[in-house]
C-alpha cells in the first residue's frame, strides 16, 4: 500500500468551537487554501476553499453550494472533471444542515473520528459517528470516490469508516445497495428535496428481502416503482442489465449469511457514470460524455412500471391502449368500466382445490416482470415440476416461477406464491410465470366436448380430406412464394453482419389477410393520415392489440431496398424515444410494416392546428424537445452503429398517451460504420426546410445534417409556425425570423402566444438558442447531440453565441416541395431532391 500524503494540519479540536478560535486556526494551519492532496492524518483539516482530491485525479471532497443558493454551503465529494456544484455531486455529508457563508472546516479529531464544524457557530454539523477508532487512523479520498477513515496500525489499514456505507441520492461504482443482516445496517438511496436542496426528500430506494430480492422505490409508505426479482441474471424488470449494447456497470449480487446486496462494478472503458434518484423518484444514468453530463431516464421506463398499475392478477404491456389486461382466466372488477385498472382482476371459475387434491392446472404467461413477491415462498433446491407438485398440494398457492435462470437454459430453484399477485408487466426478454386456473375452465370442458364430437368430426373429415388435400397444397405453394419473395427482399439484407453486427435479425412477419382484416379492408374510416411513402391506418391485431400500419404505395419511392432498411434498421433499434415495429408483410406488390400505435399521431398535427395547438403547454413542449434530443442522440452515439435519419420533420415525430416524442419512419436512414463521420450522395432525400444546406446543394451528409433538422424542429415548436411559411411578417422563412427576432433582443417575440401563461422564460431562450446553434451554415459549428442533450438537461451548462444562418429562398417559395430540382438566386442543386 502507498503511503499516504499528509497534510500540514496537525491540531486537535474540542467539541465547540469559537468563531474567533476557527479563524486563528484557518491562519495557522499551514497548508493554503486549494491545498491538493488524498489524506487527512490526526489533527488535520480542511477549510472551505480547500480540497482533498483523490490519487489520480477523478475525485476531489470540498465545499460547495447549489447554483441557486450560494448562501449554503455544503461538504460533499464530486467527479472532478465536473462543476463544483449539486448536479454533479456523489456524496453528500450534511445534508439536512447546510452551512453558512462562514468559511467552515472539516476536521479528523484526536480521536480518529471525522467531524464537519460551522464556520459561523463553531458547532458540530455532522459527523462521522464511528467507534473503533485512535489516534493513529487517517482519512483518505480513494481513487474511486469513497471517503475512508482507516486504522494505521496494522498492514492492511482496515476500513473503520466509509461514505459508501452512507449514500445520498447516487450510486457509483463500488457502492451498494442491500442490508446487512448481522447488524441492521441498510444501504439505501434517498432523493432529496429538491434539485438544490440536499435534504431528505420523499422517496427512498431501498433492497427489499422478503421473498427474492428486489429494488422498491418507496413514496413515504406507499411503493412507487419496483425493479423486480433478481433472478440469478438481473432483476426481473430490468432486462436491459444484461444487454451489452447498454451495459455500463456489472453487478455483483452477494447474498449470504451477513448481507443481501448487489454492488456496482466499473467496466473497463466506460465513461464515469452515476444513477441518481431525483426529487421526483425517478432513477436516472449520468454519463460525462465530451465535457458534460448525458442523462437517461432508467426507471420509470414508461407507465408499466406504476406499482400494481393494474392490480392484482392485471398484466400491463406498454405497447397497447388501454395498457391493462387481465390474465387469461381473470376479468376486470366493476372500476375498470370507469377507467380506473387499479382494482385488478377476478378469477372467472374458482379453484377447485380441496383437502389436498385438485383438479386444478396452470396457465403458462411468457415473457413478464415477476411479481412482487412479498407473500412467496422461495425454494432454491426445488425443480420447477417439484414447484408445481408443490403449489397444487397447498390451496393457497397461485402461481409459481423459477427463481434463478443462470445456466445453459437450466433453471434451479422456484418461488411460490399465495393470495394475490401484482405488478405484472410485459418485457422483453421476461421470465415465465405459471398462474394456477380451475380445470374446468378448459380441460374438463374441452374432454365433454371432445366425446360428443369426435365420431362425426371423424366422419366429416373422411368425406373432405382429399378437397383439404388440395387446398393445402395451394397454400403451401403460395407459401412457399411469399417466402421466397421475403427472404430476397427481406432476410438476405438482414443477414449482413458487415452492417447489423451479428447474422440474422429475427422479423416477426404478419399475414396480409391478418392485416386486411384488422384494418377493415383498409377502410378510409380507419385511416389515420398519408404522405408521399403512401397511407397509414389503424388496426387492431388479435383481442386488443391496437397498432398502426403503414402501407407503402407503389409511388412512394420507397422500394425494396428503403422498405427492408426501415424493417430490419428499426428492429434493432431499442429505445423509449423510436418508435416500435412490431411485425412487417409482403404480399405481391404489397409491402407493410406494422408499428406501435400511438394515440396522439404526429406532432404536425398539433402544433400546427389552431384548434389543438393549445394542448401542448410549454412543459409538454419542453418534455418533446428533450425526448427528441435523446432519440437523436442513441441513434448518433449510443446503438451499435451510428444511424443518420436523413428526414427529421414533425409528422415523422408520434407521440404517445403521455405526449412523449418517438422518432419514426427510417427508410431513409443511413448507417455509418467504423470510424466513417460523413458521406455523399447522389440521391438527395428528405423534405424542404430541414435538410441541412451541405446536404441540399452538395448531398455531403452526416450527424450534424440530422443536428440542422432538429434544430429547425425545435425552433416551430418554440413558435407553433412551419419553416416554409411563405415571406412571414417580411422574412423568407422561420430561420430568418427567428434571427432577426434574436439579434434585435427579441426572442421571447417568437414565442407561440399560446404559451404565455404556462412558459418558462429562461427554459425558452435556451432552447431559442440551441436551435439557432443547430441551424448554422457551417456543420462543423453546429453541437453534437451529446452536447445539444446536455444543453437542454442542464440549465448552466454555458451555450456559445449563434452565427447567422443561411436561407434558402426557395423553401419559402415552394413550400415542402416533393420531388423537385430547384435552381434559385444562382444557387443550384445538381442532384435530385426527393421529397417523401
């Protein structure tokens, strides 16, 4: 072990001290202020202004104050690399007594313990409150962020005391969450009140034992959110822990006679990165990307993940409306006729469990987050067929699952559960949950029938089977077509690792008939809008899966190649700001691709509506921006290869019940691979007015092209008016407006005058701003959307001053042309613009 760097402060402190005795120490304690070291030894201290900065750097343990209140002061420890401030701090020591503006000092007493004294009053604030500790123990910022008190006395300078025992609201690597079951002690995270408050707010998150272990976030004693059962691989709820894509930490899960916990690792390579609860509850991932913090909101993923949303025996899945259904053999309580899901579901039969025997069976539901499993009974050397043998000879137990999946496809182990179950939802990949049902409802019922109609179906397929000899034949041969058809048009593309990484992408295909029927024959009643590609409309799949079909024309120049792009490009994309494929079809000259269904269809629609455009309040508005920024962003940095949308616009922007943004239709969309940054083309696509001025004249494309298109986006939905308006109040376009509006000091002037009442003044200029730095000329001005993230996240992430972009008269002229060549004000375009 190196041997730690002492400071120069060697003096002991009594519990209280004089504010005239703090300032004679501060003058005499040797080292100056901004005094760079790791360790404290007996006696020594730091006061404000000075810092402890852990060995190599990434780490420093000061004071400081939230942007917003400088008038508290706070000791707390935060990635070096990052403001001095509440939005990046790991670790905070007094957080519910800030400090006055008297500089205050942080002192390791005569008795090993570390004490944080008021620069003002001289009292205690916080402290480390250790037993265990001498004279000869020091304290030291480690290079991974943790405070420690060690004991000097022996080699291994045992750990008596350390901040990762005490987190705040954030998690790093090498903390954990859990309780320790020799003494009590808990490792949990607390939100706090308020982004710059630091006092305890509302919500806890916390490792809950009873059954499997689970994450729960709790809202005083109400739970709000629920990771799920650990099962051996990740947590229940939480698929994407194991998905290498979006992997940032390893968890290592100990589970032993002294402690339940789950302990984050870094991975080699990664950026740092925190999770952090925030005032509202909600766990987001920091990662400092390029100078600044990106955020991913975690947990909540979407409505689903509401604790007991629909109640007990409901299962929820994200992709349909309404999102609450019963499991098969249970209907709704009379609430759900008033739209309230939380009463769950009844059993339709009863079981008919008695004396230890039954008649019962189960009812296999796949791919869920399992239930809470407060009242289960885990066995870890049980089978799942002992599990089941189990939970028929008990009349209480209602379902059972396997408690840890590890292996090569092997289970070990089950979990047992009685009385009701909750908090079911649909994810993908999710674990398979056996719900116990009455035979009746099916077996026992089918049997009765099987013996009454089993001697004249037996007839009546003597006489028939040579005619369904034939039809089968025809079928299979139609069969065998189509799928020659899709396997050139679709598979042969997709099994191209050179562009997808891996060799096959699975595409659930969906029958054409399947289709005509949830579509009415695609009756003009079901449509829900239409442009160059051809029309969408709306379907419901099955019992209730509402979803939206877009059915391309033969004219929409989106052939083969653009229809297969879009299928297998959006399969592999994974994120809460694109839109979902959830099947595709060929059928002759038919090509459909079946997607989530959204209830509040485009953007377009609203903001440019009159009569609705007021439904989208400043806050909604604010919440699109951002959502749109984060889509932008995991298609630029975060999948598995850069994707270049080529035609960001507002009608390929959906948003969803909550009015949140998914980025859709990427049959456009190009993919960059290895260290390529841009590319040219001779086939110019996209619309007029958001496609970038290098790509409009020179067809030169790249990230920052799709930067320019959000920020004109950003830009309309600042002011509720399109880019190509023609000549608005003297200006070609909304570019020029916008311009002229902020150099004369104006901008507020923009502002749609529905807004008024509900806008954030600061939050708009911003944004006025980071769309005027998207639209500049010259791409390599404009912000990578790590930055344009952390822009928007953050309110004091300082912005650069805009230069004055260039405007395309013929925008203005045109409108959003559709397959024009234009040749205005000795500017030409040599290639073709394909509108879409």
């Amino acid at each position: 072990m190196a041997k730690p760097r002492p400071t120069t402060k060697f003096l002991n402190f009594p519990s209280v001290i004089s504010p005239l005795l703090l300032l004679l120490l501060r003058a005499s304690g040797g080292a100056g202020a901004g005094t760079v070291s790791d360790t404290l030894i007996n006696g020594g201290n730091i006061t404000d202004g000075e810092t402890l900065v852990s060995d190599g750097g990434s780490f420093t343990l000061g004071f400081f104050s939230p942007t917003s209140v400088p008038n508290k002061r706070y000791l707390g420890i935060w990635f070096t690399a990052s403001a001095a401030d509440a939005d990046a701090a790991c670790w905070v020591a007094n957080l519910d007594n800030p400090l006055g503006k008297a500089p205050s000092v942080l002192v390791l007493s005569s008795t090993g313990g570390l004490r944080l004294l008021d620069g003002g009053s001289g009292q205690t604030v916080w402290s480390s409150n250790m037993t265990g500790a001498s004279a000869s123990s020091v304290a030291k910022l480690l290079p991974d962020g943790n405070l420690v008190v060690q004991d000097q006395r022996n080699s291994s300078a045992a750990i008596l005391w350390q901040s990762f025992d005490h987190p705040s609201n954030t998690m790093i690597a090498g903390m954990k969450l859990g309780k320790s079951l020799r003494n009590d002690t808990e490792w949990s995270l607390t939100s706090w009140r308020s982004k710059n408050d630091p006092a305890r707010g509302e919500y806890r998150r916390v490792m809950d034992t009873n059954g499997l272990p689970d994450i729960f976030t709790w809202k005083g004693n109400v739970k709000k959110y629920r990771a799920g059962p650990w099962n051996g691989r990740w947590f229940s709820g939480l698929p994407d822990m194991e998905d290498p894509n979006y992997r940032l930490f390893t968890v290592q899960m100990l589970e032993d006679a002294d402690e339940v916990s789950y302990v984050l690792n870094a991975i080699a390579g990664k950026p740092f990165t925190r999770l952090v609860m925030d005032e509202a509850g909600v766990v987001q991932v920091f990662v400092w990307i390029t100078r600044g913090w990106t955020s991913f909101p975690w947990l909540p993923a979407d409505d689903c993940d509401d604790y007991a949303k629909c109640g007990a025996f409901g299962v929820c899945n994200a992709a349909t409306t309404p999102q609450c259904d019963c499991l098969q053999g249970f209907s709704p309580v009379s609430q759900w006729a008033q739209g309230n899901s939380s009463g769950g579901c009844r059993r339709d039969v009863r079981l008919e469990c008695s004396n230890g025997t039954t008649a019962d069976q189960f009812k296999l539901v796949s791919g869920v987050k399992l239930p809470d499993t407060h009242n289960a009974t885990v066995n870890m050397s049980a089978t799942l067929e002992q599990c089941e043998a189990r939970c028929l000879a008990n009349c209480s137990c209602v379902a059972y699952a396997a408690a840890d999946i590890r292996g090569d496809g092997h289970v070990s182990g089950c979990v047992m559960w009685t009385g009701d179950i909750v908090d079911v939802r649909y994810v993908n990949p999710g674990q398979d949950l056996y719900v116990r049902l009455a035979r009746s409802q099916s077996a026992t019922r089918k049997r009765d029938v099987a013996k009454i109609l089993l001697p004249v179906l037996a007839s009546v397929l003597v006489l028939t089977a040579a005619a369904f000899y034939l039809v089968w034949i025809c079928k299979l041969r139609a069969k065998r077509r189509n799928k020659d058809i899709m396997e050139k048009a679709i598979l042969g593309y997709s099994r191209a690792p050179n562009d997808f990484g891996d060799e096959n992408v699975e595409l659930p295909f969906v029958s054409f008939g399947d289709i005509a029927a949830a579509t009415n024959n695609f009756s003009e009643d079901n449509m829900l809008g239409q442009g160059g590609f051809g029309k969408v409309y709306k379907g419901t799949l099955g019992h209730s899966l509402e979803v939206a079909i877009k059915r391309l024309s033969q004219g929409s120049g989106q052939g083969v190649e653009e229809f297969r792009n879009e299928a297998v490009l959006i399969a592999k994309l994974q994120h809460r700001n694109l839109v979902r494929l959830l099947g595709c079809c060929i059928h002759g000259d038919e090509k459909l691709l079946v997607y989530e269904y959204l209830p509040n269809k485009s953007l377009d629609s609203i903001i440019f509506d009159a009569t609705n455009k007021h439904i989208l309040d400043w806050p909604t508005r604010f919440k699109i921006i951002k959502g749109i920024s984060r889509g932008l962003l995991y298609l630029h940095q975060d999948s598995r290869l850069t994707i270049i949308h080529r035609d960001l616009k507002p009608s390929n922007i959906l948003l969803d019940e909550d009015m949140s943004p998914k980025i859709s239709d990427f049959g456009m969309a190009r993919i960059f691979g290895g260290n390529q940054q841009e590319a040219n083309t001779n086939r110019v696509v996209g619309t007029y007015g958001y496609m970038s001025p290098e790509y409009a004249m020179d067809g030169a494309f790249s990230v920052k092209s799709d930067t320019y298109s959000f920020g004109v986006i950003v830009l309309e939905i600042i002011s509720g008016l399109k880019i190509t308006l023609t000549h608005y109040n003297g200006f070609p376009n909304l570019l020029a407006y916008a311009w002229s509006l902020w150099t004369d000091g104006k901008a507020m002037d923009l502002l749609d005058s529905c807004l008024a009442k509900s806008c954030s003044r600061t939050e708009a200029l911003r944004c006025i701003q980071i769309g005027l730095l998207c639209v500049q000329d010259n791409p390599n001005s404009r912000p990578l959307m790590s930055s344009v993230v952390t822009m928007l996240e953050n309110e004091t992430t300082p912005l650069t001053v805009p230069k004055q972009p260039m405007y395309f008269s013929y925008w203005g002229a045109q409108g959003a042309g559709e397959n024009t060549s234009s040749s205005q004000n000795n500017m030409s375009l040599s290639t073709v613009l394909e509108g879409r």
